[in-house]
C-alpha cells in the first residue's frame, strides 16, 4: 500500500478483525496490551478500536503523552522565568495552558508577560538574534522525536555565536519507562504497541531489551487503522503463543537501527540522566540533560530564579491515568471540574492527553 487513505480501508479492516478474533479464539484470560504513544491514544479513541475488538483483548494507555508526564515543578520553573521582565518564553502551543502549581503560561501571558509560541525551536534560535536585550527561553519537551531538532537548534546557536538562546530541558526517552512499567507489580502489561514517531529516531532493535530481559512482547506500529490492528494481531498472536519478541509493522518508515543522524546529533548535545516522570517518579537513566560542552545554553544552570514549591492539584488522577491503572471516567474530576475549556491537569490539556481524547471521542 502507498497511499494513507489504503490504511483506512473497511473491508482490510474487517478482515484484520477477523484475524484478531481467530488468534484469541482458545486464549480464555484477558491480554492487557499498553500504547506508549499520545498519538497513539488518539487514534484509537478517535476510530472507536477498543470497541472493536474481541472481550480477551484489553487496551490502556502509558506514559505516551510529552506534556501529560512533565512534572508539574518544570511548568512552575517556566512560569517563574515567565516572570522576568527580560524574558521571553518560546514554547510550542501544547504547553501554554498546563497547570503549574498556582498559575499557567496563558494566565502569565494574559498578564503581560512574553510567551510566544513558535512552531520549530529555529523560530526561537531567530528570535534570539532579532532580540539580543532579551533573554529567549525554548521550552525544551518531548522524548526523542523532537529531542533532535532541539538539539540542532542549540547547535546552531552556538555556531551564531549567541549568548542570550537557551532551553529549559526536561527530555525524556523511551524505552526505559517502558521497562518501570513492566516491573510494577500493581500492573500486568503483556504487550506494549511500540511508538512510531520515537523508533523512527531509536530503531526498532532499541525494544530487544525490553523483550528479552522482561519477555513482554513489543511490536512497532503505525498510526492508521490498518497499521493499529495489524499491530494488534501480531502482538495477540505473541502472547497467546508465549513468545516475547520485537516486531516492526511500520517498515514503511522505522528501521531496526533508526535514524543513525539524529542519534548522533543526541549524543553530541545530551546527556542521559535521571529524570521525574509524572505519576511515576523519578526513573533512572530516562531523561537526557544537556551536556557540559553545550551548558551555556542550560536555562536551568544559567539563569537562576525562585521557584514555588511544586502542588498538585487535589483530586486529579492524571499520574495514576499514565500508568494505566485508571481511566480518565474513574477520576472524579473528569468532565466536571476538568474539561478542555478548564483543565485541571495536563491529560485533559495536550491533544495527546488519554482525558482529552476520552472527552473528544469516548462515549
């Protein structure tokens, strides 16, 4: 198939259906199988595919969603910077309206301060050389799909020469916390369906571990409905018949060993570290902070400012939704103190979010 429309077709999809249901025929317990991707979560929510298949198969969604795990203490340290009459935030749209402790960057813009959103972290590398009075401040978040234009953005500010360019940091990289999940013993994941836009930076082969250290199967998988089911079916297929492997449905575009190039541009300007995850803690070795030939661009080490002591927000479930242990209808604030038009946490914010998506398109 060549074309994006061929991967909705409905007679392909009832014919994956079916497959589906004859690989669980005879499995008479319930597989639990998690997505790790916030896009992902979208696209199953937004094609109805819990739905559709078979009673002994059981979707939850993980920690795919960027913004959702962002601890809440990096939105109050943006905020805190917002603050600074020789400052400017540029960040992408996603993070305007996450909830920090007592305030927002919208609530702070909406006061006067400068935050600009930007649709490539170059725009912001430009606006720092237009504005050299003024401190520019890219928030730095996403795992490693957006982790290497970043980082060429740092690059390219160093190659300019400027001083004034700098990103507040807070990657993350899979798959690691893939791995925590596998070992919390309150949550029985038996097959992840790998994130597409990550593995095509990672490589497929960066699951291998996953699978033959906790013997979960892992299978790399498409956005579209055909790419989701056909992904579906090889991991039914894994775990009816005991086996853990790696599988990559999405040959199309994600190779075993990855994109070689941005790994490399990664390893230039970031460092692994140990990083807080919402809901989770903090994991060892899942973060990546920027390295110490580039630390004059660390907003964090560079530019010190006071910062509110973190608070979550009382009653929101959004931690315990990204671990897959509840769902968005099980938090009591889900559609009734929480809604896009006023979220209350970053689940119900980002277009990736598992609340947003339940409240667009659950029942």
């Amino acid at each position: 198939m060549k074309y994006a429309d061929e991967f909705r077709d409905p007679q392909l999809a009832k014919g994956l259906l079916a497959a589906i249901e004859k690989e669980v025929a005879d499995y008479s317990g319930t597989m639990t199988l998690m997505e790790v991707c916030g896009t992902h979560t979208m696209a199953i929510y937004q094609h109805g595919i819990r739905s559709l298949l078979p009673a002994q198969i059981r979707l939850i969604s993980g920690p795919g969603c960027p913004v959702c795990v962002t601890p809440i203490g990096y939105v109050d340290r943006a905020v805190a910077y917002a603050r600074q009459e020789d400052v400017i935030i540029a960040t992408f749209g996603d993070m305007l309206r996450v909830p920090g402790s007592s305030s927002s960057l919208q609530r702070e813009q909406a006061g006067g301060a400068q935050v600009r959103i930007v649709y490539s972290p170059l725009d912001a590398v430009a606006l720092a050389e237009k504005q050299p009075d003024k401190k520019i401040i890219f928030l730095g978040v996403g795992f490693e799909t957006t982790a290497p234009t970043i980082a060429g953005s740092i690059v390219a500010a160093k190659r300019r020469g400027l001083n004034n360019y700098f990103v507040l940091c807070a990657h993350k990289t899979m798959p690691t916390p893939m791995a925590a999940l596998t070992s919390d013993p309150e949550l029985q994941v038996d097959g992840y369906i790998c994130p597409a836009h990550v593995s095509a930076v990672i490589g497929s082969d960066a699951y291998r571990p996953l699978a033959e250290q906790f013997k979960v199967p892992c299978v790399v998988t498409g956005f579209e409905p055909l790419d989701m089911l056909r992904g579906i079916q090889l991991l039914a297929r894994q775990v009816v018949a005991g086996r853990a492997a790696v599988e990559n449905e999405y040959q199309r575009i994600v190779k075993p060993a990855g994109n070689l190039k941005a790994q490399a541009l990664l390893e230039e300007v970031f460092e692994p570290c140990d990083t807080a995850w919402r809901g989770i803690g903090v994991i060892p070795g899942s973060g990546l902070k920027i390295s110490a030939a580039y630390a004059d661009f660390d907003a964090e080490l560079q530019l010190l400012v006071a910062v509110e002591e973190p608070k979550e927000h009382q009653g929101c479930l959004c931690g315990e939704i990204l671990k897959g242990k509840v769902t968005p209808k099980d938090c009591p604030l889900f559609r009734t103190a929480c809604t896009p038009e006023n979220p209350v946490g970053a689940c119900m914010v980002s277009s990736e979010g598992t609340c947003a998506a339940e409240y667009k398109y659950g029942c």
